[in-house]
C-alpha cells in the first residue's frame, strides 16, 4: 500500500478526518437511517389514513348534498363541511407535529450520544 505524506497508508481512515469520524459513528449514522426510514413511514401512512378518511367523508357530504331541499339545509350542510374540514386538518396537523417531534427527539438524543463518544 502507499504512504501518504503524513506516513500513513493512503487512503486510510487515519489520514481523512471525514472517514475518521463516519467510521466512528457508524451505529450512530445506522441509528439515523432507521429513525429517518421509521420516521418517513408513519408520515406516509397518516397521509394514507388522511386522504382515506377525507374520501370517506367526502362521499358522505356528496350524498347528504344530493337530499339538500332548501337554503336552510344547504347552510347546514355547508356549516357541517367546515366543521368536517377543520376537524380533519386539526387531526392531520396534531398527528404530524407529534410524529415530527418524536423524531426531533430521537435526532437530538441520537446526536447527544453521538458527541459523547467523540469526547
């Protein structure tokens, strides 16, 4: 194998501070990956569930507007979307943030243990 300048072998972990470090943390960086894989997986199936439960709703709605008579029970029915509307992106909303800051945590703990072992 060939010497780099320093006198180490080229191309070895010792003579590349990036390789060094990586090469360090690799249960970190295998640890990253899941929590990332993990992370994205709930986020898509919430976005399934969401789009599932606005289509079931939806469908209802469509079929509560064919039986409308009057103005009073279209402002019912229109009043009844909003609340449905806002119900859902307020459940959507909530269940994302809670998802996102459990990774948040998972990240910051993941680096925490990470600058303890380069201490």
């Amino acid at each position: 194998m060939s010497q780099a300048p320093n006198g180490q072998a080229a191309g070895s972990n010792a003579s590349n501070p990036f390789a060094r470090f990586f090469g360090n943390h690799t249960e970190t960086l295998l640890a990253f990956a899941h929590a990332s894989q993990d992370t994205a997986a709930k986020l898509v199936q919430l976005q399934l569930d969401s789009s599932r439960a606005a289509l079931e709703t939806s469908t209802a709605n469509l079929k509560a507007a064919a039986s409308v008579k009057n103005l009073n029970d279209a402002n019912v029915l229109r009043q009844k979307l909003v609340e449905d509307g806002v119900d859902h992106l307020t459940g959507f909303s909530r269940q994302w943030f809670d998802i996102t800051s459990h990774a948040q945590a998972q990240f910051l703990s993941l680096l925490q243990q990470s600058a303890g072992k380069t201490a």
